[in-house]
C-alpha cells in the first residue's frame, strides 16, 4: 500500500518524511489563514458608547466620566446587565 514511502535509501526516506509533514502543515494552517482573511472587519465601525454611573446611587448615568452629582464619588463604566432568560 505505501510502498513509495518504504524506499531503502535513506536519503529517500527523510525526503518522503520532510515533505509529508510538510503537506500536513500546509493543509492545516491554509484554511486557517483564508478563514481569518474572510473574518475581518471594517475598522470603521464606531465603538459601543459607553456609560458611566455612581456606585451608590445606579439612577445616575453619564455618557462620560466624572463626578455624582449627588455624593460627589467618581463615577465607573456601567456594565452591560445580562437579560433574563424566560
């Protein structure tokens, strides 16, 4: 059955192994490099706009960074609330 890859000669032998492992290698990384070409985004998709609001009091929300204007505490990134499944 795989009477080309049993040559005598070494020299034969170590050949058939480089090159074989060389196909190997080349098939598995070819899709992946074609896939990753087709995966690409446009860069100018804008960002998500983020929000911001004060620990102690979640009523308060900003599109920027800054102060509550109820205690003064520095305001942090709100985090997306994961929606209920039902």
């Amino acid at each position: 059955m795989f009477d080309l890859l049993k040559s005598k000669h070494p020299f034969l032998m170590k050949t058939n192994i480089i090159l074989t492992f060389a196909a190997a290698i080349t098939l598995a990384i070819v899709p992946t490099i074609a896939q990753s070409a087709t995966d690409a985004k446009p860069s100018s998709t804008a960002p998500a706009a983020q929000k911001y609001t004060c620990p102690m009091h979640p009523e308060v929300i900003s599109d920027k960074p800054g102060k509550c204007p109820k205690c003064g505490m520095n305001l942090v990134v709100l985090k997306a609330q994961p929606t209920p499944k039902g």
